[in-house]
C-alpha cells in the first residue's frame, strides 16, 4: 500500500517533500569531505569563512525544507492509518525521545552532607553548618562530571551517531502516523539523513579527518542502530550489552 501510494505522487510533491532534505544531505556531506580544499583554495585559509558558508547553506536548506513541507501539508494521496502504523509510530517516537533524553546531565540532590572541605568536583557552592555534625553542601541539580568510558557506553553502544539517530526515529514515528503520503516521506526524510550523514563521518574519522575513530571502538560500535549490539560485538554478547545498556541510562 505505500509503495503503491508513492507511485501515485507527482514530481512537484516528490520536490517539495525531499527537496529541501537533499539538498541538506549533499552539502553537508560536500563541505565537510572537501573542508581542507575549502578552506585552503577556496577561502584563502580562512577557516571562519568556511563555517560562515557552511551555517548559511545549512539554513538555507532547512528554509527549504520548511517551505516544502508547508506546500505538502496535509496534501494526497493518502494512506490508511490503521492500530499497527499507530503502534510503531509510538514505538519510535517513544524510542526517539529515550534516546534524546540521554543528552542531558544526570540529575542529582542539590542538597548533600560532606565533610568540612567542600567538594567542588560536584558543583558545590558553598557550605551550610549542620548541628547533627558534617556539613550541608549545596551543589548543582546537574551533574557535569564525566564518566570515566571507552565511548562504548550509554547510548554510544546503540549507534556511534545517537543524535542523529534519536531525532531520525522520532521523526520517522510522525512518518508512521502520518496518513498524508508526500507529508509523510518529508518526515521520514532524517533518516537518510543519519544514515549517509553517519556514514560519512565514519569514512572521514577513519582516515584521521577531524576526530579519529580508534579501530576498537569502531569494531564494537555501529552507525545503524543496535547493529552492533545484537551481532555480539561489545563485551558479554547480545545479553551482556543490553544489561549495559539499561544500568548506563539516566
């Protein structure tokens, strides 16, 4: 039924509906695979110019892809939402936000009894006599500190691009609920985008481009989500990587 309902789309829907995405996806991955190029033949070294071009083509093609969405809102053919789609729709959106959630701090009790020294490492204020001995410490509800890891840990297990992935999946649930069919290939749209953006970050820190991807982690981690948690690659197997998974959220 959906590959039935796309063949039933005209090009300007298919335009409006990926356009903007596409033009997203091919310059991010441009710019940042000819970085060095860029800024050494193009801008005359000058790496500020680089980012100024690359922020401006960025929103631009986000603009675009807001101006075509606004043009296939709500536009035919339609597909039948039925109890199924609806299912997997709050299944990803559910998993998307999870996976978002990671990206805060970890929260903590404000409020603490330490000793006469005040422990700075947890955001501590300052300190607050207490008649029952020790002392109240008041410290950040946020706790900044980071964790002692290889990267294999927390959400890093599921996908070395867990962002893009978290936003991706919620936006492809919205695709599921979506009976609108040009609607609804727009919001399935982010993940092309985690998948060829994910992809090329991983060819260009393999290379030593940017941030260098260790052979280890790349050997226990993946780009597509869970890849390398479900084929065993992570320390204790499928079972021991999920037991990670759980204890390592916040």
């Amino acid at each position: 039924a959906i590959m039935a309902s796309l063949t039933q789309l005209s090009p300007p829907l298919i335009r409006y509906a990926v356009g903007g995405w596409a033009f997203f996806i091919v310059e991010n991955v441009g710019l940042s695979h000819n970085r060095t190029w860029l800024i050494s033949s193009v801008f005359d070294g000058d790496e500020s110019v680089y980012h100024a071009c690359y922020g401006t083509l960025s929103t631009i093609a986000m603009a675009l892809t807001f101006h075509g969405y606004r043009k296939i809102k709500d536009a035919g053919p339609f597909m039948r939402v039925g109890g199924g789609r609806l299912g997997a729709a709050f299944a990803l959106q559910a998993l998307g936000l999870m996976g978002i959630s990671q990206l805060a701090p970890k929260l903590q009790i404000p409020y603490y009894k330490g000793g006469p020294e005040l422990d700075n490492s947890g955001g501590g204020v300052g300190p607050v006599s207490s008649p029952s001995g020790g002392v109240w410490q008041v410290r950040c509800p946020f706790d900044f500190k980071t964790e002692d890891h290889d990267g294999v840990h927390g959400v890093g297990r599921v996908s070395r691009h867990s962002t893009l992935w978290s936003f991706a999946s919620f936006s492809l649930g919205s695709a599921m609920a979506t009976a609108s069919v040009p609607t609804s290939l727009c919001f399935a749209m982010p993940v092309a985008v985690a998948l060829i953006g994910g992809a090329h970050q991983d060819y260009r820190y393999r290379r030593g481009m940017g941030v260098v991807l260790p052979e280890d982690m790349d050997r226990r981690t993946s780009n597509i989500p869970f890849f390398a948690m479900i084929t065993g690659a992570q320390e204790g197997g499928v079972a021991g990587a999920f037991s990670g998974l759980f204890s390592e959220a916040k």
